[in-house]
C-alpha cells in the first residue's frame, strides 16, 4: 500500500519520544540506567549478549516492580550467522505442587484462575521455581564475550548507591501499596514511613548488592545449588511456600526453535509454546492476510472490528489448547496452517460481532519487561522478563534483598485443563519477542510487557509496520485495542466516532487509558544503521553507540 497511512486513518496520534540512530550497537528497555548498562559493554568492545545481560541485571534494581532473579523469562537470540534460537528460562511448578493444591475461588469463569485467599496470588504459595538467572547466565557464558563479574558491575552499583525513583515507579508501588505493606521486608524499602516513595527519592538496595555481587562472584550456582538458595528455601520452608532444594538443583533451561509466520512476503520469527504468542500472532496474521488492512486504514472501524474477531479466535484456542508441549499437545501444525486461517475467516462477519469457541483442541499426549539490543557483528537479543505481576507476589526474600514471582498465577487451579498445575510443568506465556525479516534480512526486532495483552499488542504492531507503512517510533506508540471475548478495550485516543461504529457492529467497547506497556525495538536499515524506539507507556529509552575508535597511526602532533 502506497502513500502516506495518515491519509487512511481514522486515529490519529503524535509520537511523544523521539528514536535514536546509531551504527555500532543499540540497547533499548524500558528503564534508561538499564539501557544505559548495555551500552557501556557495548561501548567496551562487548556484543548484543553482553550487551543484553547487564541490562537485565540492572533492570531487577531500577524496574524491580516488572523483573528480577527469582523471576522467567524468554530470550530470543538472533546470532551473525543468521541462526535463531530461544533461551527458555519460564519458572516451574515446585514438585511439592498438585493440580488440587488450590481451591479455586467459588463462581470464578473459565479463565479467571482466583482463588480462595489469593494463595497462587500473593505470598509465599505464589512463588514458582525461578529460571531467569540461571537462563541469563548461561546466555552469556554460551554466546557472549565478557565475563559474568565485568557485566554485572552497573546493576551492583545502582543497588548500593541508589538511583532516583521515577513518576512512573512511584505509581506502581501506590497500585500494589496495599499488599506490600503486608511483607515489612518489600515495605521497608518501597514504602518508608508505610507511604509509597515519591517521585525523586533515592532506591537504595543495599542486601540485594550483596547478593549480586555473590552472583558476580559464583554465577548461577549460588542460587541453584549455592547459599543463596539456601536462603531462599529457609524461608519457603518456614512461609509455607512450595519451593525446595530439589527445585532448585533439577532446574533446566532448553532452547527452542521460533514459531514461524508468512504474511505479505515477509517472515515473521516468534516464540514457540510453552509461550502462546508465537503461535497465535502467526494465527491471526494469516487470518488477516485476507483483508486489505492497510487500503482499510489504521484506527478505522473495520480495521479494529477484523482486529477484534482475530483475537477472539485466537483466545479461544489459546483456552483450549495452549501449554507446557512435555504436558499439553499443543496443535502448532494445525494453529499456524493458511487452510485454518482460511477456516476461520470465512466465518467472521464483516458487520457483526460474533463469540467465539475453540476451533481446536489437545493433542494426546505428552506485569514485565521487554529489551532489544543489536550490535554491529549482527547479533540480535530481544527478551522478555517478569516476575509475573507487579512487584510479584508482593513479598522480598529475606536475606536476598530480591522480589519473588507469583507465576503460579497463571496456572489454572482446577484440574483437567490444559493450563492445570503439575510438578515441573512450565508457565505458559503470552511474551513476544519477535523480529521481522524481509528477503532473508532482519528488518525487526520488538516486544512488550502486559500479561495476556502482549501478543495481541505485537501483533498490532507488526500490522502496523507492515500494512500501514509506519516507521518503527509510531508503530510502538500507535494505539491499541484488546479483547478476548468479553469487552473490547480501546486506548482513549480513538475517537468517539469510532468507537460508536464498532459500538453499531454490537462490541462492547470500554475506553481505557493503555493497553499493554512499554513496547520497544529496533529498525535495522540496508546501510548497517539501526534505528531504536521506546514508547509512552513506561520510561523505555533507547542508547545507541556510533562513531568508534580512531585507525592505527593516526594521533594529533604538535611540529
């Protein structure tokens, strides 16, 4: 589609930050001293991996309320051969956990998975085996350059000297302020005097330095087999919580091949299940192949109408038939095949609303954060990172100065379910790092936090890059919408006329203020410049490195 998208919209916007354009490496994510943090390794000589570690380490100290060490994750890992690969790291169910460990909360609906006293919610009964650490250790050990020590030094320094706390932190500890002032550990430090930090107040973390530099010192094993973990199973044991020692020690992480998507002549690399995304953005691309997307307009009423029955569909099977892949049969063939797509759209309808239901089912058998960084050797890492919701479980670990996850909220406490608990099952996950290539070349790299709203969020941006001819910087910041069955969120930017159409085609729409969080990525252009964008919707900043060192003899002399 030529032209300008502008003259096809029925939305519009202005982008709120500007991108930076860089030739030697770029490090985006959604806090700057972590962007920062990679750039430095970066500026050293380091590649896309030593530049992406340290910046996750110091995201766990100045994003503390999205990431942390006793958290999961999943990296997807684009080296300069052309190799892609994922580095799942997603917690576990603890071994001591049954599919009828929880009650679930009497009425709840199908995918509400409360339950009686918040157990899986908030606490120590929350807490899944944690993967991120041993995951971001061994990355770094197998694809990059530095040592673990070098790499880790930016994130210890901001938890022992403090960093100041931004508007948007201060308003995520006053969401969670209720429960966390139930743990005197997390409270002590995010809420001094029983009132959420302000705006400017210095974080300092001095326990959780000491634990980082262990890490420096020890690597992953002084959590996994070390005395960190120690710590962390004393206090399990005298919590109530589920984790053990043999949790710890058994912890794998396994490398996955990317779910593959064809749309428009370009292919589309995402992650693969346990993790829904991968499957589902290929889905509901392949169903929008069939529309003029773009000859339609971005933010238009039937744009959005076609972007909300793909999500339905999409949902549907993701209930039915999403999970573990050593558990759950997940129909991956089936859900990413063009003959399904093609199944499914015929029957959307074009001026109604419908619900919809599965269209597949099992096979037999067996809050977050994003970061992008590139470098100029042609290795690519873009990673999501959570510990589930914000500040987790909303408890620190004694002794580490860490935030625990709460994943075992994204287990269905009924037994029978494809997302039911068992011990050693793995979270499944709507995380999306995924990149773009065309003609072989990888033009994209992007991704997101925000639960359930992740895939769907990616998705529109890829439709946004793609159909819509938006550069990278308003394809990030373009608004949004969801759905998974129930209300269609739109962000308030779309216009009231709009929102009666879709209104008229029987959705029920609920304006909202975002959805999903800060998206960030990068462009990479035929000239070997790359461009990295971060959006409004968190405090994502992009540093890039270019210019470089001056050629072998040549110095300024004075005659």
């Amino acid at each position: 589609m030529g032209g300008n998208w502008r003259d096809r919209t029925a939305t519009t916007f202005d982008c709120q930050k500007m991108p930076a354009v860089s030739s030697r490496g770029m490090v985006v994510s959604n806090h700057p001293l972590a962007s920062s943090a990679g750039a430095e390794m970066l500026a050293a000589g380091g590649n896309a991996i030593d530049a992406a570690i340290p910046t996750l380490f110091t995201l766990t100290v100045v994003e503390p309320m999205m990431v942390g060490i006793i958290g999961g994750g999943m990296a997807h890992i684009r080296l300069a051969d052309g190799s892609h690969r994922f580095i799942d790291g997603q917690s576990t169910v603890p071994a001591a956990v049954r599919d009828t460990t929880y009650t679930s909360r009497p009425g709840s609906a199908h995918d509400v998975f409360d339950t009686v006293g918040n157990e899986n919610l908030n606490g120590p009964k929350a807490v899944a085996t944690p993967g991120s650490l041993k995951a971001w250790c061994e990355t770094l050990r197998r694809f990059g350059t530095m040592s673990l020590a070098d790499v880790m030094q930016p994130a210890i320094k901001h938890a022992a000297r403090g960093y100041a706390a931004t508007p948007y932190l201060h308003e995520c500890i006053s969401e969670s302020a209720a429960e966390m002032r139930k743990d005197k550990p997390i409270a002590a430090i995010y809420l001094p005097d029983g009132e959420p930090l302000k705006v400017g107040e210095r974080v300092v973390q001095a326990e959780y330095a000491e634990t980082l530099r262990t890490i420096a010192d020890h690597g992953e094993k002084a959590l996994y087999e070390g005395p960190l973990g120690d710590v962390l199973v004393d206090y399990m044991e005298k919590a109530g919580g589920f984790i053990r020692r043999n949790d710890l020690t058994g912890y794998k992480t396994v490398e996955r091949q990317p779910i593959r998507a064809d749309y428009r002549g370009w292919t589309m690399l995402g992650p693969p299940p346990p993790a829904a995304s991968g499957v589902h953005i290929a889905q509901m691309l392949n169903i929008l192949e069939g529309y003029d997307i773009g000859g339609l307009g971005f933010g238009t009423s039937e744009t959005i109408h076609y972007l909300a029955e793909v999500l339905k569909i999409a949902f549907a099977d993701r209930a039915a038939a999403s999970g573990d892949p050593d558990y759950v049969g997940v129909p991956v063939e089936k859900l990413t095949s063009k003959a399904y797509a093609e199944e499914r759209r015929r029957a959307i309808d074009p001026a109604r609303a419908q619900a919809w239901g599965a269209g597949v089912s099992q096979l037999e058998g067996a809050h977050t954060t994003h970061m992008t960084a590139a470098d100029a050797f042609g290795n690519v890492v873009a990673t999501t990172q959570t510990i589930n919701n914000l500040f987790g479980a909303k408890i620190m670990i004694p002794g580490l100065g860490a935030i625990a996850n709460n994943y075992m909220n994204l287990f269905d406490p009924r037994p029978g379910h494809a997302l039911s608990l068992a011990p050693g099952k793995r979270v499944t996950t709507s995380m999306s790092p995924m990149m773009a290539l065309r003609d072989g070349k990888l033009r994209y790299a992007l991704g997101l936090p925000g639960g359930k709203r992740i895939f769907p969020s990616a998705m529109q941006a890829l439709v946004n890059l793609i159909d819509h001819g938006m550069s990278l910087q308003e394809a990030v910041e373009a608004p949004r919408i969801w759905t998974e069955g129930n209300a269609l969120e739109v962000e308030q930017k779309v216009p009231e006329a709009v929102r009666a159409k879709l209104a008229g085609l029987g959705h029920k729409v609920q304006p909202v203020a975002t959805v999903a969080g800060g998206m960030n990525g990068i462009a990479f252009h035929d000239d070997g410049s790359m461009t990295g964008a971060a959006c409004w919707r968190a405090d994502g900043t992009p540093v890039g490195i270019s210019g470089g060192l001056a050629k072998a003899g040549i110095r300024f002399r004075l005659s």
